[in-house]
C-alpha cells in the first residue's frame, strides 16, 4: 500500500518538475501509517504537504490549474480522489445535516445524476436549485460504491447562464429490469400488497409490481413520505435499489418522492399451483382491523403509520402449506375467505362480538383447516400465492395409492 | 433490518424411522441456532408433520398438566408430549377420546437414558383432529417422501452424506416399511 501511495505522489511531483526520492516519501509515509496508525488518505495529503514546504513549491503550482482537469460527463465518474469539471444543473438541494457542510444535493447533465457536497470552509457561491453550472476542480468520492463529488477550497463554481442542460435525471424503470443494487431509478408501479412492518425504522413494506414482476419496497419512517395505499398506482421517483440474499427490493429514503398517477398498471403474474398440508394459520388472520386511512392491518388497534385510529373491520387468513419438501405461504383475501370458511365477515364480527374476543374467528378457522391437505391456486407474488381458489382434497383413490406402489417396487 | 426469516419445512418421516434417529446437533453455535435431528434416510428436522391414531393418552404432570400421547402410524409410535408450553395443542389433547385421528405439526425432541439409548418424542405446536382421508393421504405422502430420500441417500447432497457416514443405514429397511405402508393402505 505504502509503495502505492508513494508512486502516486512521486508522479504528481515529477509531472509537475520536481523530483523527490522514493525513499524519502516512503519513510515518511510508514511512519505515518504504520507507527502513527494515520489513515492512509490523511497520510497521503500530509506527505504532499510536507514536501511542498520543504522544496517551497507554490501550492498553486502543484493543485491543478484548471488546464489540467479534465472537464468530464457525470457517467463517466467512475474512480474516487480525482480533479474533474463538470457542467451540470442543480437538481435537488438537500437538508445539510452538518455545519461543517454547507450545500449537498443532486446535480445532473445529459448522461445522469451525482450527489454533491459543498463544505463550509470552500466559502464558495451559494447555488440553487435548477440553474446550471461548471464545477471546476471538484473532486471525485465515493461511498459504499456510489460516486459523489465534493466542492472544496480549490474549486471554483460559474453560473452558465443559458439553461442548455438538458438533465437525464434517474432513469425509468421496468422491474423486471432491476439487477443491481445501488441504483437510483424510478419505477411506475401499482401497490400489489403492505406488510405489516417489524420495526419502527419501517414507514411501510409490502410488494409493487407492473407489467414485468413485482419488488418488495421498504419505505422508511425517517423520509417522511406521504402513505401508500394497496391497489393504487404510483410513480415513484428517485428509489434506490437494494438486494438482500440474491433478490432484489427498493428503498424509499428522504430524496425519493411519490406521485399517484391516474392509470391502473396492471401487474404482471404468473399463476401456481400448490398443494399440501396446512400446518399453521399465522398471527394476523381472521377477524382483523385496518386503517381507515391506508388499509394497514393494526396491532392492538394501532396503526404503524396513523396510529391509534377506529379501524374497519376485514376477514383474512394467512396459511401455510407445506408439502414435506418447501413451505406456501399463501393469503386468502375476504371474499375467499368467506367462501371457503361459510363465515360472512358480518358473522365474523357478531362470533367476536359474542365472546367479547376477536381471536374466536381465528381459533374456529384453524380448528377446522390445520391439519387438512388443500390444493391453492392463484398468482404468486414474492413468497405469497394470492389465493383465488382453494380446494379441499379429498379421500385419496386407490388407483393412486397403485401407481405409487408400482413405483416403489422397482 | 429484519431479517427474511425462512420457516422450517415440516418433514414427514414414519415412526419406524422416527425411533431409529439419533443424531441431533445445533446448526450455528448461539443460544438461538435451530435444533435438528437428522434422521436416517437423511432428512434434517427441525419440524415435522404427523397424522395418526391417538391410542392412549395420560397426564404424567405432578403440579401442572403434562400430557402424554401415543400416535401410532403403521409403522410405529410417535410419543407426543405437550404441557404448559404447549397450551393449544395441550387442551386439544385433554380433550379428545382414544382412538381418533390426529394431525400434529411438532418440534423433534430427544432425550437420553441412563444407559445412553438416546429416545426421541414430539413437542407439539398444534394438534388437530381429522379425518380418515387425511391420514391415508399422508401416509401416501410420507412413502413419497421417503422414496425420494432413499433415492437421494448416495447423492452428494451434506445431509445424505453425514446420514450415510452416521447411521451406514441398510436403506432397503426403510424401502420395505414405505412398501408396506402402502399396502396396507391398499388393502384397508
């Protein structure tokens, strides 16, 4: 590493005419790293430091003029700690969350967008919000693998007056085509399912999907967006990728927004067949309560988004069926439910009503299906099937049970 | 970030084979890693589906009530226990008359004697009565099963390798009992 960072600064003198011995570098810089345990970031810059001093180099001289910096598109950055221009608009202005930090946001020009941030100490122009600019020796970072640029002391900002960029703001996707994480993209999709959320982090979670699949979307409580409702629309805009054990999800933070659109996306599905025993009915079935407001089921009469609110009443059960071999999680909506229990949801309520006890509908529809093998069809989406028909399986024929015997003699 | 917890597949293994595991170990090493037991054949329970005649019951509790059920599949007998811990599948126990048909989805347990024989049982999760059909289809459902891990036994897959290397189980053994199972079923 150190023989790394030594060459580096080396190069950066000797194009500039002067020549410095490695070894002077080196010891200067195992010294830093090694015995002083300095980052190797704050060495680097303390041993160029050093070396201006003693060889009484102009600093002007050794940070690039602006000849030098290459003037680049915002899809080209693709390596930290690098002088670049760019000429770009400014896209969003975000809340600073340090005073050490005087503007952060999101520029873009044709090829993209990145995320900016202007320290206080550059006493540079204050920039706003649409107007384009070039950004000249700016400096290239990056976090956990996405880019940004950082406007410091050295660089310089000047207003473009003709508004001539043309912003490729975050691309519109398809979900299907959602591959890598990471990405900011925007997604018009319908709210196929909310999930309960398990944990206060969490506005909502549940499942989006359009015409080429469905995603799991967490929204966090921390970005303050309005609340979604299932089965409507939406684009939703600036969302970034996520992939946890090999499949993919998108995250609503703080820069993301949301709009409803009018149309009805349609979600894209494939239909399944499962068949198995029913070996649990999960906590959530039955007679429950949703939020008037976005439909979530409420815990003990809250909701996790509106909190203590009067909620309306709705019939479901969530089953497991397990054929011995893999686990069906599948979700039996209100009208599927009352087919296949006999119980209306009005009855459901008198039952509860009655017994002063909601959990009466859930313990009398798990004593009659736990334990009884069912065949569920309907679409799948994510680990859920959508049930649209349930059937009870009946006595096993014999002709069956004969060609399984065939097999087992061979 | 909650985890996407994945929920343990409820195996179907006959009693015979049931009774002939004794290999059981933690998959991780913290307090909370899932107990298995993996069986001859191959299969690694964490949970397993039983569907059965209920032949006796009796509470062996001193204070509280601790339930004690045999459920005999045609092969064998399952041991059910189910006590405080077990509230639902407990009340069910105590209330139901011998014989009848139970379906069970439980935990694998096991416990060794003195004599360091090591005896397996079933902690129950919920227990629910049920009819004629539904055992036979399990029955029909567990030969399948059974079949198939016979048939994946010289694979290469962990389980059917750590279950040859432990038990250098005569598969042919549970080849017949599945067999048998079957018949029965065919001719009753």
């Amino acid at each position: 590493m150190i023989k790394d960072i030594s060459k580096q600064i080396q190069e950066r003198f000797n194009q500039k005419g002067y020549t410095i011995p490695d070894s002077e570098i080196e010891t200067r810089l195992d010294k830093l790293i090694n015995e002083f345990k300095v980052p190797a970031e704050e060495a680097h810059r303390s041993v160029v430091n050093f070396f201006l001093k003693e060889y009484n180099i102009p600093r002007e001289d050794f940070f690039p003029a602006q000849g030098d910096t290459p003037t680049v598109q915002i899809s080209d950055i693709d390596t930290d700690n690098k002088w670049v221009n760019i000429r770009a608009k400014v896209v969003q202005l975000w809340d600073s969350e340090h005073e050490s930090i005087d503007q952060v946001g999101l520029v873009g020009d044709e090829t993209g967008t990145i995320k900016f941030t202007k320290w206080t100490r550059a006493d540079l122009p204050k920039l706003v919000e649409g107007k384009s600019y070039l950004f000249k020796n700016v400096v290239t970072d990056s976090y956990e693998e996405r880019f940004s640029i950082k406007m410091n002391r050295t660089s310089q900002i000047e207003d473009i007056n003709d508004d001539i960029i043309e912003v490729e703001l975050v691309p519109t996707v398809e979900i299907s085509d959602i591959d890598t994480d990471n990405k900011w993209v925007n997604v018009r999709a319908k709210v196929a399912q909310l999930w309960d959320s398990e944990h206060e982090s969490i506005g909502q979670v549940g499942l989006i999907g359009d015409q080429t699949g469905t995603i799991k979307f967490t929204k966090w409580a921390k970005s303050e967006l309005p609340a979604l409702v299932e089965g409507k629309s939406y684009l939703l805009k600036n969302v970034v990728t996520d992939s946890y054990d090999g499949r993919f999800s998108i995250k609503m933070n703080k820069t993301s927004q949301i709009e409803e659109v009018n149309e009805d996306i349609e979600i894209g599905t494939t239909e399944v067949e499962f068949i198995g025993a029913m070996v649990d009915i999960q906590a959530g079935s039955g007679l429950i309560k949703r939020c008037p407001e976005c439909n979530r089921a409420l815990i003990k009469g809250v909701c996790g988004e509106h909190g203590k609110v009067e909620g309306v009443y709705d019939l479901r059960i969530k089953a497991v069926i397990d054929d011995g071999r893999s686990v069906q999680d599948s979700l039996l909506n209100r009208e599927i439910s009352e087919r296949v229990t006999g119980i209306t949801l009005d009855e459901a309520i008198h039952m509860a009503t009655e017994a002063l006890d909601q959990s009466v509908v859930i313990e009398k529809i798990k004593g009659e299906f736990v334990g009884k093998y069912y065949s569920v069809s309907g679409p799948k989406l994510d680990r859920y099937i959508l049930v649209d028909t349930i059937t009870p399986l009946g006595p096993i024929e014999n002709s069956e049970i004969e060609a399984i015997i065939a097999q087992v003699e061979v | 970030m909650a985890s996407q917890y994945t929920r343990e597949v409820s195996y179907r293994i006959f009693a015979q084979e049931f009774r002939d595991s004794n290999l059981s170990f933690k998959d991780g090493s913290d307090q909370y890693s899932p107990q298995y037991l993996l069986t001859p054949t191959g299969a690694k329970i964490n949970r397993m589906f039983i569907v059965g005649t209920l032949t006796e019951k009796e509470d062996i509790g001193t204070d509280a009530e601790y339930w004690r059920a045999r459920v005999v599949d045609p092969t064998g007998v399952f041991l059910i226990y189910a006590g405080q811990f077990q509230p639902e599948a407990a009340r069910v126990v105590a209330e139901v008359e011998s014989p009848q048909y139970l379906a069970i989805v439980g935990k694998p347990s096991t416990y060794q004697t003195e004599d360091g024989t090591i005896l397996t049982s079933v902690r129950p999760e919920n227990i629910h009565v049920v009819d004629p059909a539904t055992r036979d289809r399990w029955v029909v459902e567990t030969a399948q099963c059974t079949m198939e891990r016979i048939n994946n036994i010289d694979s290469n897959h962990p389980d059917a390798v750590r279950a040859k290397e432990h038990y250098q189980p005569d598969v042919s053994i549970y080849r017949k009992m599945a067999f048998d199972a079957l018949k029965d079923l065919n001719s009753g």
